[in-house]
C-alpha cells in the first residue's frame, strides 16, 4: 500500500487511502476523451501516460478547487466577499492539466478568473480566502481582491481586471525567459470574450517575430460575459486565429487531454516560438456574482455539460475504473475537503484588515513615491501622507 507523496502545499496533501492493485507509480494509459485538433501543426497522441498517485491527486486537486469555489459563492452571497468576484468551478481540469505538464519555474499569467490558478500554483487556501475577503494576510496582502491574485515565487504572475491586458505582459515574461536563456515558458491565459481584443494580436505578432517560449491558451467557456461566442466572433475557432502561429484545440473538461497538451505546447514553444492551445470548457456559474447565468443559456444546457463532461466526475469514473478507491472512499475525501475549506475560512475571518496606511504602499517603486508641496511647488518629500 503506496501514500501518495506529500507536498507543502495545502492543495497537495496525499489521499489517506492506498491503490489496492497497482504501485503508485505504475505506469497506466489513458486515452483523452476527444482527438486533438491542430493549425499548422500535427497534434500529438491521445494515449497519455499516468500513475495511480497522479490520478489519485488529479481527483483530490479539482475535488478541492470545486470546494473553494462554492464556499465562495456562500461567502460572496453573505456580504463577505464584496467588490467582483469570478468563479473557476466547471473549468478546473485546465488548471490541474497543465499544472501537471509543466514546473513551477514556467510562469502563467491570467485574467480575473484566477482561484484555482492560484491554488494550483502551490498557494495555500488561507491566503486565498483571506484575500477574497480582504484581509491582511490574503496573498495580495488583502488589496487586490478576487481579480487579482498574486504568487511570483509560484510562477503565478496574476490575476488582472482588464480584459486581454494580461497576453502582452505574458508575452513580455516569455521575452525575460529567452533573454534570460533559461529554457521555461510562459502560458498567457485569457477568454473567448478577450479573444477578439487587438492587443492580443500585436503581443502574438512580436512573440512569432522574436521566436519567444509563449503559449496562449484561450479558455473558451463558450460565453464572454452574456454574450455567445458566435454572437461576438465571426471565426470562433480560436486555435486557427494565430495565422502564422500553430494552434490546437483541446478538450478543456479532460484533465489529461490538458496535460498532453500544455506537455507538447511547451516542447514546441522552446525550440519554435508561440503556439495557442484552445481550451473547450464551460463554466457552471455566471459570468461573475452579478449574473445568473441563466439569462442567455438554458439550464438544460448547464445540467446537460454536467452530466456529459463533468471534469471532477471523469476522473471519479478513471480512479473508479482502475480500483484505485471505492466510491465511498472518494466521497469520503471530499468530506474531508470540505472540513479542510471549512477551516481555512475561520482562520482567514480571524485575519484582520489592512491598516488605512496600505493605501499608499506598492503604487511606486521605492524611493520614487515623491510629491512636490509648497506655494510654488518647488519643495519635495518623499513620505507620502
């Protein structure tokens, strides 16, 4: 009987139980539950390689992600969380996927749906609640909310408001690695919503001149805001958008197809410059707290992706299938999860909130938060009030 191996991180704990046939680290194969499709390029296989400890922690990971994710929505509905708040739950096979391809040397870059990122990144829940709900010991110090998480040792560059400004800043990641000549890349996250955004376009267009280890990954949830992609895009292929770039398109709700993906995208990234990978999701909550999420789409719909390509419920069916736990010790992994999230949460209550003077801290580089005074403007200090 093989523990799984234990990480720091909270998102990372090992499962009490043990695989009954197979040694954690006995290779299985896996076939994605859909093809890849490429631009310019020829996809790589479906058969992807694992191990009973990765499905094991596949499962636990995005069981975990779920979690945090309803808490905050409970949390946001009892006036904790204020401000916007954007929910990852229906879409956590992406950031478990390609955490799993990649090392925390990689850099990834997103927009304001970054929780799970975050968490994949090696943050710990405390920090995540704490920030969510302003606190003091929030990973951005409890100043940047929910849309702007933050953990540069973990490679994990934000969390950020403006739609589609997170790719060029990715692109300029990837442009410090290849400068830097330290063979990692950059994966610059956004939205089919920001897919149309002509930034997005000019940061590509330099990536492909200068060859740099950029992979944009388009998140396509298949709504930006309440809009459908049809509706805002004439060509919503996005994987094609690129041009002279490859692209492939990826089925987002299989946590291995991620992985395969975001494994081959890196390959081809450091010896050929940018690619764009494509990832077909779907998000269960609304665009953000604010929105129903059932004004433009059927809740047929919602229950429909659910049943059929529930990403949590895939790798429930694989750890089930191979007779690495039993149903009832899943479920009681996720009760334990649940008392995991549970007390992350008392514990980031008990966080306080930010001292008024943190309203003039991180604006400028030190030495450079100067203002003049005086009659005629011509006195300088350096303290701000």
């Amino acid at each position: 009987m093989a523990q799984l191996t234990h990480r720091t991180s909270s998102l990372l704990k090992p499962l009490s139980f043990a695989t009954r046939h197979l040694s954690s680290t006995t290779p299985i194969t896996i076939e994605t539950s859909l093809p890849f499709t490429g631009h310019n390029i020829e996809p790589p296989s479906r058969s992807v390689e694992t191990t009973p400890q990765e499905l094991l922690k596949f499962f636990r990971d995005m069981a975990l992600m779920r979690r945090m994710e309803i808490a905050s929505d409970s949390l946001y509905k009892a006036k904790l969380i204020r401000g916007f708040c954007h929910l990852y739950d229906g879409q956590e096979a992406v950031a478990v996927g390609m955490e799993a391809a990649i090392t925390r040397k990689d850099c990834i870059i997103t927009a304001y749906r970054d929780h799970c990122l975050f968490l994949g990144r090696g943050g710990k829940l405390v920090e995540a609640f704490a920030e969510l709900m302003g606190r003091k010991e929030g990973c951005s110090k409890g100043k940047g909310g929910s849309m702007h998480f933050y953990k540069k040792e973990g490679g994990f560059y934000g969390g950020h408001g403006i739609v589609g400004a997170q790719v060029p800043l990715g692109c300029g990641l990837a442009f410090a690695q290849k400068y830097s000549k330290d063979e990692n890349v950059t994966f610059a996250m956004y939205g089919d919503g920001a897919a149309n955004q002509g930034q997005l376009f000019e940061a590509l267009n330099m990536a492909a001149l200068w060859d740099l280890p950029a992979i944009l990954v388009c998140e396509n949830n298949h709504y930006g805001m309440g809009t459908a992609e049809w509706r805002a895009a004439k060509s919503p292929a996005y994987y094609k958008r690129g041009d002279y770039v490859p692209g492939l398109k990826v089925d987002g709700m299989d946590a291995f197809a991620v992985k395969q993906a975001c494994k081959f995208a890196k390959e081809h990234a450091l010896k050929n410059g940018p690619i764009i990978l494509e990832m077909d999701t779907y998000r269960y909550h609304g665009h953000s707290m604010s929105d129903p999420g059932s004004t433009y789409r059927t809740r047929d719909e919602i229950s429909g992706v659910r049943q059929e390509r529930d990403p949590v419920e895939r790798i429930r069916k694989l750890v089930l299938a191979h007779d690495l736990a039993t149903e009832k010790e899943l479920k009681d992994t996720e009760k334990e999860l649940r008392k995991e999230v549970d007390d992350a949460i008392a514990k980031a209550k008990e966080s306080p909130l930010p001292d008024p003077s943190e309203l003039f801290t991180n604006i400028y580089v030190k030495g450079y938060g100067v203002e003049s005074y005086g009659a005629d403007r011509k006195e300088l200090r350096a303290v701000l009030p």
